[in-house]
C-alpha cells in the first residue's frame, strides 16, 4: 500500500491528464474545502465553482462522524459509511483521486489518509496549491449542485452501478492509533509524539477551541503548514526531509496528532513524502485527550 512514493500533483498535470484520460485511467476529482467558522460554506463555494467532474466531499457530514463525548471534534466516519460515499461518487477502489481544497492541504489531506485507511488500492494525491492555484493558473473550472456527484464522464446508470457495496474496505488499523495507546505511550524514547498545531496552542498560551490549553506530555511542536512555501504549496520533500529527521532523531515509531485529527494529516502525509511511511495518526487528537479529565497536560517548551 505504501508503494507510491510521491502524493502531491502540480494543476500542470492534472490538467494534461484529465485531457488524456481514457479508458485506461479515470481521475477522480473531491472537493474537501471546507471552512470551520462556516460549515456551509464549502458547499456554496462548490456550486459556484469547482474543478471539472470534482465532486464534494463535507468534513463534517462525509470526512467525520457524529460528535460524542470522547473520539474528538472530528471522530473518523465509519468505514463503510465513507466507502458508500465513495461509492455515490462513483469511486472505486482502483480509481485514481485527486483531492483540493482552499486550507492548505488541510482538508484534502484528512480525505487522502482516510482513503489510505480504508485500503484505497488507486493512487491518490493532493493538489498542489489548491483551488486558488488551479483557478490563477487559468486552468478550466464549472459550476454545480453539491447535492449530486458529477463525476466526469459517468451516466447516472454507471453512477447506480457503483453505489452500496461496491467500494470493499480493507481497513489498515495499523495507521491509526487510539487514546489509551497514545497514554501507554507517553514519555518512551523510542515513541515521537508529534503536535500540528500552532505553537501558542502548544505552549498553552492559547486555545481558542477546545476546553484545555497545553500540549500532550512528551510532544514536540511541528506546525503542519511548515510543509508548505510561501506562495502556500508543498516543499519538495527532500526539502523537508532533514526537518523531519532532526526532529525524529532515533524514534521508532512517530504518532502526529493535531485539535481534531484533521490538521495533522497534511503532517502525516509530509512525514511519508519524506520516507517516514509508518507515521501514525492519533485521530482523536487533543480534543479526545482533553475530554478524559484523569489526562495528564503539560505547558510550555518540552
């Protein structure tokens, strides 16, 4: 599953591929922006524009699962439940995806690790600067419901065809690890826990959402949009590989966690352009931590 070594595509080559493809090869396109002051937004940033046969994909409604009183701000959707969306998008689970968003990555990397979750056997990656770069470059865009999958080329009899069923999940629960694991890891030196969001955040001298300020104990601060340039798309990754390595030093095994689970996945997927394909995600992330009261919290640099 690991065999595919780069996950990022430049607009320049999806634009050629997607004029290119025929029956050898059908991109898939998911829109994942999603704004979390405005969860409506994304679908109205949809219907006025997208990419075309993009379908949209909610991080709340298709991404997550119901809130509860553990699991986080954003709980991992049931796996067959995500597979059926898929499914309605007319995905299966060779197709190759293209995933952007307007968030940096952010979003499309929270559906990119969930397709790698579930055993996505197709090739996956993330647009290089999103939407913002797609729509600047000049490159062609439509309008639409995002109410209906218009995945490009696909009657509304092959769409029938792929619903309820057709999408297989092999489930990796290998790249997932849950709260008691990250607590019977806590401070061992073989285990690097590693905290995407900002660093006031981290240091505790900040939490705008969630209803303790701090850090796990034991984690270090790498904020996921260190990933990315100044004109906000991704680092070469061997740009980034002595970053991750100073920072990962003799460590076995990486656990990336963020508030919610969502913003640690562009940190998971720059951890496995630079080679660290064994990078797990604490999906739960600080919000699950912080509703179990017995956690220990800690402040300030480690």
């Amino acid at each position: 599953m690991t065999a595919q070594r780069s996950w990022i595509m430049e607009g320049k080559e999806l634009a050629q591929r997607l004029q290119q493809q025929g029956a050898s090869e059908r991109i898939a396109i998911a829109d994942c922006r999603f704004w979390l002051s405005e969860p409506s937004r994304g679908k109205k940033a949809f219907e006025e524009g997208h990419l075309p046969g993009a379908v949209y994909f909610d991080l709340n409604e298709d991404l997550s699962s119901p809130v509860e009183e553990h699991g986080g701000r954003h709980p991992l959707p049931d796996p067959v439940f995500f597979a059926n969306k898929l499914s309605e998008a007319g995905i299966t689970p060779d197709s190759t995806i293209v995933l952007y968003d307007e968030q940096g990555g952010s979003m499309a990397s929270r559906m990119w690790w969930l397709l790698q979750w579930v055993g996505h056997s197709g090739k996956v990656y993330v647009l290089d600067g999103g939407y913002g770069a797609w729509k600047q470059a000049g490159y062609p865009v439509e309008e639409g419901d995002a109410n209906q999958p218009t995945l490009r080329d696909e009657s509304v009899e092959e769409k029938r065809a792929h619903i309820e069923g057709s999408y297989p999940v092999k489930l990796r629960p290998e790249l997932v690890v849950t709260m008691n694991e990250v607590r019977d890891r806590l401070h061992e030196p073989s285990v690097r826990l590693i905290d995407s969001r900002e660093l006031p955040r981290y240091l505790g001298e900040l939490e705008p959402i969630d209803p303790k300020a701090g850090h796990i104990p034991g984690a270090v601060n790498r904020f996921w949009m260190m990933s990315l340039n100044e004109a906000g798309q991704w680092k070469a990754s061997e740009e980034q590989k002595p970053e991750w390595d100073a920072l990962i030093g003799d460590a076995k095994e990486i656990i990336v966690y963020c508030g919610s689970g969502v913003t640690a996945c562009p940190n998971v997927l720059s951890l496995w352009q630079a080679g660290y394909t064994h990078a797990k995600l604490y999906a739960g992330s600080w919000s699950d931590w912080v509703s179990y009261e017995e956690n220990p919290v800690a402040t300030g640099e480690e």
